[in-house]
C-alpha cells in the first residue's frame, strides 16, 4: 500500500512523534523511509544582525541538519527499515513546497508529519508547515500530533 513514506523531521520532539509513528508503519507494512530536512537560508537573514558572516551561519546551520538527519537514520536503521536522507535547501521557498517537491521526485506514497496542533495567533504567527503539506499534497498525509504540554 505505501511503499515509500517520507518523513520531515527539524529535530523537535513533534517530529520525533511523526518519526516513530512512520517507523511503525514501515515495519508493518515493509516500506522504506525517506527522512528530509529543510534549512531556508532567508530565515538566517535579521535585519538587526550586523558583521554577521552569513556563509558561516549557513555552514553551521547546514552541519547541523545533516547531523539530525544521520542521527534519524541510525535510528530507523536500527529499527530494520530501509531508509535514506535528503537535505532541503528552502532558499526562501516555504519549507512545506520543498518537503512536497521532495515527495513529489521521490515518488513518496504517503507523507508523516509531526504537528504542534497550534491554533489561533500562534498558528498565525508561526505558521504551519504541516498545514501547507495537507493543503497542498497530492498523496495521503499523516499528522501525528504532539503530546500533552508540547510546543
């Protein structure tokens, strides 16, 4: 039924919940994972930031996204599934067009995402990835949700 599931992760417990939820699929159903991470190098631009170096910062922000997503896959490796990583360059982009392009050059059956669930000015402040993702996809969509007291 869903042979490739891909899975956006950013490191935070929510996406951890998606994380797992996906594994427990793919182990029930012998599907392989595609784990991805998306950096958006306008988010790293303030206009309070002066003397900044810029590509350092991408650099940083860069190693740490692969660093998430190798932790990820020794994690989903470990488990016995398949798995692989692709790191998202977003480029001011919204991240959620970039997970649903990734879908789209994968040929992803199903996407799981964590979600905080906000609602109201936090959702309209924040914005929601996971939102953008359910609009917008052309293939099934899992939201797992956070738990009690997440943020």
């Amino acid at each position: 039924m869903y042979k490739n599931i891909l899975v956006p992760i950013d490191g935070s417990n929510t996406a951890q919940r998606g994380l797992n939820e996906a594994v427990g699929l793919a182990k029930t159903l012998g599907s392989r994972i595609r784990l991805v991470h998306a950096i958006n190098d306008a988010e790293l631009i303030s206009p309070y930031a002066s003397g900044t170096n810029y590509e350092d910062l991408f650099d940083q922000v860069e190693r740490h996204g692969t660093a998430l997503l190798q932790e990820a896959e020794a994690a989903v490796r470990a488990a016995g599934v398949a798995v692989d990583t692709k790191l998202l360059e977003a480029n001011g982009v919204v991240v959620g067009e970039q997970v649903l392009q990734a879908a789209a050059n994968w040929a992803a059956d199903l996407i799981v995402c964590g979600t905080h669930g906000r609602r109201g000015l936090r959702r309209i402040v924040m914005g929601s990835d996971a939102e953008y993702i359910v609009r917008q996809s052309p293939v099934p969509v899992l939201l797992v949700r956070a738990g009690d007291g997440a943020v």
